[in-house]
C-alpha cells in the first residue's frame, strides 16, 4: 500500500498537497536564477576582482634591479640597515636567481646582524658562502656568519665556523720570494678576526683556557703588522676589537671570584683582592679602546666596564659565608661585619679605577670622550 502523500500525486494528477510542493520547488529555483542574473547584469555588486598582482610579484625590469641594488648599497654605506634590508629583501623576493643578486646577499646578511636580526642573517651569508668558496669576500662572509651564531646563542657553531677560516693556508704576498715572504695582510686580518671570535665564543662557554690560547695567537698577529700594512683606520679598528675581547676576558675570568665555597675571612679578602686588581687591569684595557677613537667599539666597551665595576660592588655587599658550624645570629654578625669591611675597599678600588680612566681624558680622541663623561657621569650618581 502507498503512503498517502504517493497516493496523492500519482491518482489525483499532483493536485492538493503534491502540487504545492512541485509549486515551491520551481519557485525555489527561478529565485535563484534571478539571483545569479542580477549578480551577472551588475557586477559592481559582485566581489571585487584583484586586477594586478603583489609588488613583489609584479612586472620585473632590469632598471628596478639596478635601483634597488645602488640605493640598499647606499643605505648600506651610510649604516642605514634596516633601508638596507627593506632594498635588498625586495631583490630577492622580484629577481631571485638574477645575475648579480648574490653580491646583495652578504650585504643583507651584515644588515640583518645589525638591525638585530642575526638568526634571518643566517640563510643569506651561508647562500654567499656557497657560491663564492674561499674567495676574500667569502672568508669576511664566513667571519660575519661566526659572529651571527654566536650572537643568537650558539658559540660550539661560532666557533666551528671561524676554524673553517683558520684552516686555509694563507697566501702570500705577491712579487717577494718564497724564503722571505709574508703573509698577505688581507689573510693575517681574517685570521686576527676569526681568532677574536673564537676567544669570545670560549669565554662564553667558560673555557677560559682556551679563550686566553686564541687571544694571545690574535696578539701575535696583531704585532706583526708593519707600518704601511693595513690602512690607518683599519689597524686602529684591530686594536679596538682586540683590547675589546681582552677586556671581556679578563672581566668574566675575575667574575667568578669569590667562589662560592665556604672560605674563611682571609681567603675572603684575597678573592676581592684579585677581582679589584681585575676591575683595574679592565679599565687600562678600555683606555687602549678609547685611544683607537672607534666610537661604537668605545660604546659597547663602557657598557661592559660600568657592569663589571656594579656586579663587584654587588659582591662585596654580600661575602660567601664562613666555614663551619655557626648559629644563624653569629653567622649574620659574621657576614655583617666582613661586608663593611669589603665595602670600604670596594669603593677605594672603584674610585681609584675611575679616577685613572677620567685622568687619562686629554689622551683620548675627543670624538669618544663623551664615553668617559657618561661613564663618571653614572657612578657620580651612586
């Protein structure tokens, strides 16, 4: 037997019930006919159409590869970096693979280092590398990819990639026979450069040994440029960095006096005794930074200098406790009356260090001058 609704469609000729839905469903599909000839007739209404694509997409010439290759180059130069990476991030994104836009990629690595952006300068400085092997612009490539590593955290990666640079025999000078030539300047620069990085990256990982070997290889180096061998401004810029790296050397080495053992009162003072002598030894080594006049080294250098005098004066407000059993008042009677004492040498250690930087301010360039001011200004605030 049929159901109802089947009755009525089949013996009465779809009349009554089965005609109102057969009725619904043409109307259902003329509205939407009427719909989509509305939509058709007037397209103002229908979604708009993205008629041209991204600019980094779009229509590439030769000209704007030209412009945009000269103007990142320009912003380069006048340490514009983050115009640098805006210019030279569109080379790459419109002209990839074009003649010439591996020469951009270096630049935008060092442009990424110095906007903060070590980790995206990776990519860049390791495609330069690959392409130009163990040319000099490669080599410098290599000392810029040591230093990324090492400023996003990863100095066992920093240094590996300044011993790629270590390994190459250096050449030698032209036009000068085998038993009296030397070594390139270029060549000694890379191997100055990469022993410095290797020393920091040590000294991070607190292989103080190690770090203290590359230094004095570096200062081998360094002693045996000759008048004549490298520019003026680049042999200044050499002592800055290496007076610089010594300077942190011997700040982190000193810092971890005094020890956190147990250590009686005379063991005390012998600890703060050689990290004074430290804080001192530092200051002579940032003096040599200031003689340079390398602003931005003679920066990162007070910064380093004004932590290390604050985090010893930190330490001689809170001396390691003695050895053996005492009870907690006897203990802070202890640790009292040896922190006023530690106090007191503290601060004829601090002033007598920056009475010895400010005395040395007519010996300084008087383009970094203002970076002994600001370094007595803060401490005559304490």
């Amino acid at each position: 037997r049929f159901p109802r609704c089947w009755q009525r469609q089949l013996f009465d000729g779809g009349r009554s019930r089965g005609r109102s839905w057969y009725n619904r469903q043409v109307s259902v599909r003329a509205r939407l006919l009427t719909v989509l000839f509305f939509f058709a007739a007037f397209p103002v209404f229908s979604p708009p159409v993205v008629l041209a694509a991204p600019t980094s997409v779009g229509p590439t010439s030769d000209q704007e590869f030209q412009f945009l290759l000269t103007q990142g180059n320009a912003a380069f130069e006048r340490r514009d970096y983050p115009e640098t990476v805006r210019l030279l991030e569109r080379i790459f994104a419109r002209y990839p693979g074009r003649p010439g836009s591996i020469e951009a990629a270096k630049t935008l690595g060092i442009a990424r280092i110095q906007s903060g952006r070590s980790k995206e300068a990776l990519a860049p400085l390791k495609s330069f590398i690959a392409a130009k092997g163990t040319s000099d612009s490669a080599l410098d490539a290599r000392l810029w990819l040591a230093e990324a590593y090492f400023l996003i955290g990863k100095p066992n990666e920093a240094i590996f990639a300044a011993e790629e640079i270590l390994i190459y025999e250096p050449t030698e000078t032209p036009g000068q026979s085998t038993a009296s030539s030397r070594v390139a300047p270029i060549a000694r620069v890379f191997r100055l450069r990469a022993l410095l990085l290797k020393a920091r990256a040590y000294i991070a990982l607190k292989k103080f040994e190690f770090g203290a070997q590359s230094l004095a290889s570096a200062k081998k180096i360094l002693n045996e440029f000759l008048p004549g061998d490298l520019p003026d401004d680049e042999r200044r810029r050499l002592i800055a960095r290496f007076n610089r790296e010594e300077m942190g050397a011997k700040i982190s080495d000193c810092a971890r006096f005094p020890t956190r053992a147990r250590i009686d009162e005379q063991a005390t003072l012998d600890q703060f005794e050689r990290r004074g002598d430290c804080v001192r030894e530092a200051s002579f080594l940032y003096i040599n930074i200031l003689k340079t006049g390398e602003l931005d080294i003679a920066e990162a250098g007070r910064s380093e200098i004004k932590d290390a005098i604050e985090a010893y004066t930190r330490a001689c407000a809170r001396p390691p406790n003695p050895p053996g059993s005492l009870t907690p008042k006897e203990s802070a009677q202890y640790r009292r009356e040896l922190s006023q004492l530690l106090k007191k040498k503290c601060r004829a250690t601090v002033t007598e260090t920056l009475t010895q930087i400010s005395a040395r301010r007519e010996d300084v360039p008087e383009t970094v001058r203002k970076e002994l001011d600001a370094l007595a200004k803060h401490f005559a605030k304490k």
